[in-house]
C-alpha cells in the first residue's frame, strides 16, 4: 500500500475489511469501510481506482493489473 501511496499522493486507511484479487487479470480490490455508495475515480494513468463513501473519505481502492504498478 505505501508504493500507491506514494505514487498517486493518497493516504490509505491502514484497517482492511476484505481483499480480493482476480487471478485472472491480476487486479486487486481493497475494502476499507462498508458505505451504501461509493464514487469511483481512476488516477491519470488509469490503474488505480480510488473509490470514495458520502464524505469523500476512502472507502476502497482497486488496483488494475497489480504486477505493473
């Protein structure tokens, strides 16, 4: 978590509620807090979807094709 930290300038939750990778494709999903709604926002380059609760607060991020970042 601390190289997407420091490459996209986020400050991630340090509590995780689920993980899930996607084998296939190698894409990671992290939950940090349940919300009932969630806004997904990509970074510039696309690999990185950083996904915000209510209070624009990290709720989870998805890492697209991790074995690239």
């Amino acid at each position: 978590m601390e190289i997407t930290e420091r490459k996209y300038g986020l400050k991630l939750p340090r509590k995780v509620i689920t993980l899930d990778y996607g084998d296939d494709v190698g894409d990671l999903y992290i939950r940090f807090k349940h919300a009932r709604h969630t806004e997904g926002e990509p970074t510039d380059d696309g690999r990185v979807i950083v996904h915000y609760d209510e209070n624009q607060d990290v709720a989870a991020i998805e890492i697209l094709d991790i074995t690239t970042l």
